[in-house]
C-alpha cells in the first residue's frame, strides 16, 4: 500500500525588534511545485517531487542596504532554485542549493557595485529544502536551523562566527562564547568577498519533525532551553512562532527577529525509533557523489577557522559535521530559568559587581564600628 506522500505545514514571522526602527531581516516559503511563494509565509500542502523551499536572510549594512540584500538574496535563492531540474539524488539536490547561494553572493556583490549608496551590504542565509525523506540546508553566516523532535530540541547548522570557531577550538566555553563582545562578528556572508564557502547540512526526517529556521535576533537573546520550552508549550505552529518571538522581545528584542517553523507528517517518513533517535546531521560536500559526498569532518569550518586567525596546529584534528549539536532534551529543574539569556547573566554580574563595592565602600566609612 503507498503510504502517500511527505505533507508539509509552515508559518513565518518576522519582527522589527525593540532596538532597531526597522526590519533588515527578511523571509521566503515556496512551493517550488506550484512555482509560487507562500503568501506570509504560510503553507500546508503534499510535497511533491521538487518540495518546499524556506529561506531565512538577515541583512547587514544600514538603514537601506540590509534590507536591500536580505530580500534580494531570498528572491534569488528562490529563482535560481526554480530554475533547476528536479531531483531525489540527495547530492545534486546539495549542488543546486550551493549554486542558488553563490548567484545570490554574486547579485549582491552587484547590486552595491551598481548602487554606491548600498557598498558594504551584505546577507546571512540559511535555506532549507526537502529531497526524498531528507532536509538539506544551506548555510552562510550565522542565522541558525533547529530540529524540534518528540521532546528534544537540536541546532543542525553551525554558527560562520568567531566565536563558533573559537568554541570549536576548545579555546571558549559555551557560557564565554554567549557574553563575548566578538558574538556578532560573522566570518563570511553574502555580498562579501570574492566568494562564499557554502556548508550544507543533511537531515534524515522523521515524521513529526518540526524545522525551525531564524535569525540571531532570536537565538542571540534566548537560549536553547527556552527555545524548547516555548515549542513544547505550542503545538500549532502560529502559536509556537509567536511565543517564540514575544520571547525574544521579553529579553530585549535588541536585533530584528525572524522565525520560519515548517513541521513534516505522513506515512512515509518513519516515527522515531524512540527517545533516542534524535535529530543528528551531517555535511554533505557537494563535490562529491553518492555515499562519498557525506563528511565526518567539516573543511567548511575547519577553512573558516582558519579565516578567524586559528592556526591548524591550534584546531581539533576534525571539526565535527556529523553529531547531535546542542541538543535539548529536558526541562531544567527550575522553569523559571527557561528565558534566562545573556542580558539576565550580564545583569547578575552587574549586580554582584555593584554589591561588591558596596560592601567595600561601607567597609571604608564604617571600618572602626565594624
């Protein structure tokens, strides 16, 4: 009996912030079957032999350009990805995502070569198709793809930072990388360089999962944990994408915040195997065919490790590509901690800081009575 097709439901949602006066982020959902964009984002629909296609742009370089590129870059990724042929074959699906990326890279470029007023724009991206019972994403930059599966939560991408590198290095905790002042800085982006280094991640899907695809507006100020306390509190997908962004604004909103969730059923794609089998992925080198395409090592993180100043000598012997990266599976003991971020850890140093010279001042004035 055909168990029927992979059915696919998505929302988007995106959001200024309170810091910013406007929006640089921008958003795509297609159908690239029906060759049309889901209007808001909006789409429940079979998939069908070429599938959805979601794409997350977070722009950068002013009051103009960031939106400039972010949108510009989302409307190419979608064309050239229309433009391709169909196919199942996981690495050639890899091929035409990474070719989408790069023309988008090269129509940024020209944009601010034409416009002077737009030079130093540039995009991050993070896009996301389906091929057979696989997600396949591109990644420039540091806008992040989750996988929300039966109670745990996994980031599936790695973060082009400096910090990312650093952390992959052994050279920066976790707690350091989320309070350094180096957070923002992104090793490559679109409209950048000569060139992007595009990695691409594979996903084998289970049924049930749900795709989360967003900005830095959004995991910058909110944790993992609180990002998977939200999911777990909202089973519709409107709902999940608003609490996700009303958290971001309760932490701060201090950069434009963007939220893509996809969620994937049906028959054909496998239940999961149980509280094991959780969402782990791997790099797929492009270059390569069948088998061979996938890496246990990732050369794009290891390349831009080697742009963030970190000598081969200094790095692991292989950057991973294939784990469980981040991954979130309980509840923390106390839920009130759930939206602790890094502004509430900035604010406890400032006031254990601000305690300690208290006491220090009572301690001179009042030493003698003491």
């Amino acid at each position: 009996m055909d168990p029927g097709p992979v059915q696919v439901e998505c929302v988007g949602v995106t959001d200024a912030g309170l810091a910013r006066d406007h929006n640089e982020d921008w958003f795509s959902v297609g159908d690239l079957d029906a060759g049309a964009l889901a209007e808001h984002g909006q789409l429940v629909r079979a998939v069908g032999p070429r599938g959805p296609l979601f794409v997350v742009c977070d722009g950068m370089g002013g009051v103009a350009g960031g939106e400039v590129a972010s949108r510009l870059a989302a409307d190419v990724v979608w064309q050239e990805m229309l433009a391709s042929r169909t196919t199942a074959e996981l690495d050639v699906f890899a091929r035409h995502l990474r070719r989408a990326i790069r023309a988008a890279h090269r129509a940024v470029v020209d944009e601010a070569e034409a416009r002077p007023e737009l030079r130093g724009m540039g995009t991050t991206v993070s896009a996301a198709g389906v091929a057979g019972a696989a997600l396949l994403i591109a990644q420039v930059g540091d806008s992040r793809a989750y996988i929300d599966r039966a109670g745990s939560l996994t980031q599936v991408t790695r973060d082009q930072s400096v910090v990312s590198a650093l952390v992959h290095a052994g050279q920066l905790s976790e707690v350091e990388a989320r309070l350094s002042e180096k957070r923002s800085l992104i090793l490559q982006a679109l409209g950048t360089g000569e060139d992007v280094d595009v990695a691409i991640s594979l996903v084998e899907l289970r049924r049930g999962d749900r795709l989360l695809l967003c900005s830095d507006g959004l995991h910058g100020p909110v944790n993992d944990e609180a990002l998977r306390h939200a999911l777990s509190e909202h089973g519709e997908l409107d709902r999940a994408a608003e609490a996700l962004v009303a958290l971001s604004r309760q932490a701060g909103a201090p950069d434009n915040i963007t939220v893509v969730l996809a969620r994937f059923t049906g028959d054909r794609l496998p239940l999961p195997a149980g509280a094991d089998d959780r969402p782990s992925f791997a790099e797929l080198d492009p270059n390569e065919e069948g088998a061979s395409a996938l890496t246990s090592t990732s050369f794009v993180g290891r390349r831009l490790a080697a742009r963030a100043g970190l000598r081969a000598d200094t790095l692991p012997p292989g950057i991973p590509a294939t784990g469980q990266h981040r991954a979130v599976h309980t509840l923390p003991a106390d839920p009130a901690r759930v939206a602790l971020d890094r502004g509430s850890r900035l604010g406890l140093l400032a006031w254990l800081l601000a305690v300690s010279v208290g006491l220090a001042i009572l301690v001179l004035l009042f030493g003698d009575l003491l």
